[in-house]
C-alpha cells in the first residue's frame, strides 16, 4: 500500500460552529474554561457521524465511549457575540480505544486546542472491551486509514 | 382531625447552603438566572431525603418525577464569594404529583423565590403514574399532613 | 390608525435551530430542565439582534436587560440526537422592562413553552432605568407596534 | 536552609466535599466529565482562600488568574448521591504563574486526577504580569516555601 493512501483527508476532518452562549460566559467577561470540553464534544459528535454512525446511534447498539483524559491548552479568550469554530480529528485509533484532537478558533485566532482520549465500554456491564466489530472499519475510515 | 396536625411542621422544610461557583457567574458580573434551578434541585435532594428515600433510591425503585413546571421570581443578585442559603418545602400534593416552593437567599437578603411542579412516572415506560405506594405515607409526612 | 398596524408580523418572531448536545442530557435520558433557561437565552440573544444591536452591543452601549422572572412548562422530553426549534417573540413592552415569550419544538411535538422578564437598568450604577432612548423605536418595532 | 522547610505541610493543601448534583450527570448515568473542571474551580478557590485572600477579593485588587492548561485523567466514575472529597494544592509556583493539582476521590476510590495552570493578569488591561507584589508571599506559604 502507498503512504498517501494513509493520509488523513477530507473525511477526518470535522468542524463545527458554535454560538457563544451568555450561559458560558463568567464574570471575567470571557468564556469559563469548562465549556471548551463540551465545544469538544459538539465537535466529536459530527465527526462521529461521519462515520455514517450518530452517536446516539452508537449507544442504542449497546456500547459508551467512556472519557478517559481530557486535555485543554487555552489561548486567546472567546467572547460572547462570536461563533467561533472547532476542528476535530481522530488522532490515534487503538484496538480498544480513540484519541480525538480539537482545535477551536475565531477565523485565525487561535483560542484553544486539546485532546481527549476514550474507551470502547459495553453499556450494560460498563465493562471496557474491544472495539465493536461492526465500528472498526467506520473509525478506520475516519482515522483516514484503511482497516 | 384537628387542625394543628395539618399544619406544616419542621420536618416539611429544609435548607440547603450552596457556595457560588465562578462557572455559575456570567459576564454582568453575577450568578446566571439558570443555575437557581439547579440549586432549587439542591434543596429539593436534601428535603427529599427527610422522606427516608434518597431521590436516587426512589429511581432504583422504578420511578422518576419528572419536572412539568418550573417559575422563578428574581430579587437581587447571588454574587461569586458568598454562600447563599436555598430553601424549600412541599407545598401541595396530588395523587399523581407535587408541587415544591423555594427561596434562595443570602442572610436577610430575597434572591430567588419559586416552585417546581412535578409527576411520578414509571422509569421503564416513561408513563405518568399515581403516587408509588410505598412513598405515599413518607411524602405526606413532608408535606405536613397525615395520609 | 388601523388595528393591522399593530398586529404581530414577520419581524417579530424568531426561530433558533439548537443541537441538543450530550452534556445536557442528565441520568434520565433526557434534556435536564434547567437547560431550556439557556435555549431561551438564545432565542431571545437571535430576536433582540432583529431590533439592529446584538445583545452584545446593547451592553457595550452601558446597558443591561436583567431577568426578573421565568416560567417554563414542559411537555415532551428532548433528547441528544435531536435538533430542537425555539420559537422566540416579544410579548409585552412596558416603559422599563419587557417580557418574552418562548416555544421549543421538535417538528410538530410540543417540548417546552415560557415566559421571561426584564428590566433595563444601568450597567454602571446596577439601577433599574426606563428603556434607553436608542433602543426604544427598534424594540417597539420587534414588538409589531409603531412607537 | 534545611530541606524539611521547603517540604508541604498541612497549610498547602485542601480538601473539599462536593455532593454530586441531579445536573451534572448525562444519560451514560454518572457525571459528566466537563464537570470535574468546575469541581477542581471549587477547591482551587478554597485553596487560594488560604492564602488569606479569598479569589474574589484578588479581583477586586485588579487582578485575574486565567487558566492556561487543563488535564483531567478520570478513574471510577462519580453518581448522583455520592458526595466526592476534591484534594488540591499548589504544585509549582513561578514568577508569572502557578500551577495547581487536584485528586477527586470517593472515600478510597480514586475518580479523578489532573491539574490546571494560570497566569497572573492585570483585570483592566487583559495583559499577563508578574505576581502582584501583595500575594507572593501568601501564595509562597500555599507552595510550602518560604519567599
């Protein structure tokens, strides 16, 4: 196989607008930092999907992806009256777990990046397990590498 | 019956201290109108727990009560540094559902004042329900009153 | 002048497209109640941009719109996965304050409808002032009547 | 100086019990991991109170710690009717800076660890600075050093 077909390309990649929220702001006048995770996670849901699977879709098969680390840089601060823009990508893919990239700007200033990493977990027992068979060549795809 | 029996005694109230969070404040400098509802859910915990049912031992049982009206009246605002005080009582029963009042406030200060109204509700099928049996007697102990 | 003037028209109406997203949920499977307060807010955030200023700049003029009361009353549930509708209109205008008026939908179900109110008051002093003259004509219009 | 005076003692570190609230669980049935963030804000401010100053008074000298980096590693996961111990001191200390780390526990059930950092930032201007001249000797008492 050649490396480019390794590549990430268009299909990896997600991003969202998101309207900042008076609720989200604090009284230092700028967005609290918390609400970034969940930014991150409105962003992972497209992504998700892109996988042709909603994440919704993904737990009435039985199965969570837990949240095992999250990770925040902050830059500059986003403010209310903006919509600003989160990019997510699948950063590494593990035969039993994902971790996802983010980066959230305002047109070209950069305001944040991160990361979370996360488990495949069988719903019922909460007990981790490998990822479901009939998820790994959807995430393989979105990792932009062929299963 | 005499009256007296009836009346609201002190296992009917509760109150509950909540200290401010920062994320709770927004950029007018105070605490946002919406997080009173998650601290009149505060009180309602602890006054529900005077009924010797933990509310998450009362869904282990089978039953949520889900919220079908929520009023807040707002007086002056809770600020980031104080602990306000969040009280609460049963103020009317059906054979289906109930209504709690609130008042949140600082000292001698009026925050908040309100009331949520709510059903029972079998967990399983999401169907409003009558009263659980097996609360009937606890809560109208809450609410004042013998069954 | 004739009653069609005064009547409700296009520009008075508002409607918001919002992703439920998975934070809002809580352990009944469901939207948590207290997170319609904040849908509100951005339906009223899309509505008060219709009058010319963005809630934003209305601040910036030394301005604030402090909420004094909110109602909801819920019907169905709204779940993640869903992309909600809020319908926002401006109900009553009185000299220093006003009140709107919400729905949220999800197609035809009925999820949630509401009230808030407002008084204008000075960001500097916290005091509650009569409607500031720059904002009156284009609020009076959001409210389908002339000044 | 003998290294035992620069090791932590009791003064530099904080515990604070948090009762998990109904609105910070989603519908996986445990708290939602953006919560944890707000958990550590409440030991932080405990922290910081003894210093002697409380965080809201440190604003009110002119000054912001902004938060530059958040890590969340999560264990166990954390249940509506829990009340969770969060632990926090106060890891490294520079001359712009600090850097806080926390542990949230369930009795001996480790749910959380992580930190966060933050500069020192003059409030009127947004610009970072050196730490004000009137907390480097209380934070240095926080660190287990003296100044």
């Amino acid at each position: 196989m050649k490396k480019a077909e390794w590549q990430h390309d268009e299909k990896t990649r997600c991003t969202v607008d998101v309207e900042v929220r008076y609720a989200e702001t604090d009284q230092m006048g700028i967005v609290h930092h918390a609400n970034y995770i969940v930014w991150f996670e409105l962003a992972r849901t497209a992504l998700c999907e892109k996988s042709g699977f909603h994440y919704s879709e993904i737990e009435r098969l039985g199965y969570f992806l837990i949240v095992t680390r999250v990770e925040v840089r902050y830059g500059q601060p986003a403010r209310y009256g903006e919509t600003v823009q989160v990019d997510c990508w699948l950063e590494r893919l593990t035969s039993r777990g994902l971790r996802f990239a983010y980066r959230v700007h305002h047109g070209d200033t950069s305001l944040a990046s991160g990361a979370t990493e996360h488990l495949w977990c069988v719903a019922e027992t909460g007990k981790p397990c490998r990822t479901p068979e009939v998820l790994r060549e959807p995430f393989a795809r979105l990792a932009g590498r062929p299963e």
